[in-house]
C-alpha cells in the first residue's frame, strides 16, 4: 500500500524537529498531578549535577533577578546565591505547593515569589529579569519558540537566557530508542524526541553557546546571550 502525503512527510521528517505527539496544558498539568509526589525521588537524582552547572551559571552572570522557569518542587532554589532574587513559575499547582514547602522549611529569604504561570505568556514587564533559566522545560510546553521568544521579552537586552534540557540524538540508536518512547510523549509529560531544531532556528543553532552536562552528557546546558 502506498504511502500517504502526511505519512511520507514524517518518514523524512528531521529527528525531533516536530516532536511526534503534541502537549497541551491540560496534558502537562495532569503529567505532572501525578508525577510531583514522586518526581524528586525519580528525576532528582539523574538530573542533579544538570541543575547544579546550570544555577553556579546562573550565580556567575551580572544581576540579581532572576526567573526560573519550570520551578517545580524547587529542587534548584537551595543552590541560588543569596544575593540572587529568585521568581519561580511553573504550570503545576501539586508542584508549586512542595517547591513553597521547601521554601519554608529552609528558610529561603532570597526566593521572592512561586507563581502559577504559563511560561508562553506571562505577566512580567518587558525587560524585567537579569536571567531567565528553563531546567527541562524545552520539551515540555506546548510551542518551545513561544517560550523562548517570551523568555527574550522579559529578560533585558544583554541578559541572559539558560536552558538545561534533553536534546535528542542526530542518529544511531539513541534516536531510534528516543522516537519509539515518543508515542508515551502526554504520559511522561515531555518529548523524548524533543531537538535543537523544535526550539531554535537553523541560524540561531550556529550561534549558541551549547556543551554536555553530566550524566553522561543526556543533557544540554545553552546559553543566549539576549538581543546580542
């Protein structure tokens, strides 16, 4: 039987350049109700040394404000620098209400606010953060370049932007383990074929600052240098 225009379209389809099964809000909010009485547990362990390169980054740039993006339970927020003004959004209530928690039982003075919010639109001024991180966010909203062109709003011209996320292979059998789990893409809550290629365009892709981060370099630490 041959194939259809769609199905010939997706077999030539670039790794990950659109991810195989949308997410929407709903999605991510249901994902994550289930995920957040146990995401520290599973996910804290494997994406920890990630999180602490991406937040020594973080305390290493020019400026005290400071939005994390996809806060969730606050795993991050202990290692901020005290003399960093952390806002934290996030999408999930369930992981809001751990990350106030964590807030409160240690104390944090320098962690500002912990906001519902949809990282697409926001309800920040323009150009009212020294940095914006997302920390496995990427592949988990609906549209990545909205996030990214809302992230390049808030954050002032030659702030900058940070991302640590999972990037999919090019090839090889990591792409093919990557394109089989995408179908489980609304159960998991992100994109295991999730690419440079759904958040950036081609030319900016040349132009980031991009490298591994440990464990065995699964995740991407980028950072943008915003309006430069």
């Amino acid at each position: 039987m041959s194939q259809t225009l769609e199905e010939r379209a997706r077999s030539r389809r670039l790794p990950g350049a659109t991810p195989e099964v949308a997410l929407d809000a709903a999605a991510i909010r249901d994902a994550y109700r289930r995920w957040s009485s146990i995401y520290d547990l599973v996910f804290g362990g494997v994406s920890s040394a990630a999180r602490k390169r991406a937040v020594a980054m973080v305390n290493q740039l020019p400026g005290q404000a400071v939005l994390e993006v996809g806060v969730g339970t606050g795993l991050a927020l202990p290692s901020y620098a005290p003399d960093k003004r952390i806002v934290g959004i996030d999408l999930s209530a369930e992981m809001l209400a751990l990350a106030r928690r964590r807030v409160a039982d240690l104390g944090l003075r320098n962690v500002d606010r912990l906001l519902e919010m949809d990282a697409e639109a926001t309800e920040f001024a323009d150009g009212q953060f020294d940095t914006a991180v997302a920390m496995f966010v990427a592949s988990v909203v609906p549209n990545p370049r909205r996030l990214l062109t809302e992230l390049r709003r808030v954050v002032r011209p030659g702030g900058d932007i940070l991302f640590v996320n999972h990037f999919a292979a090019e090839g090889g059998p990591r792409w093919w383990v990557e394109r089989a789990m995408a179908p489980a893409s609304r159960r998991l809550g992100w994109h295991p074929d999730f690419s440079m290629r759904a958040l950036f365009e081609p030319g900016e892709i040349e132009a980031i600052e991009a490298g591994p981060v440990p464990p065995f370099g699964i995740f991407t630490l980028v950072r943008i240098r915003n309006g430069l």
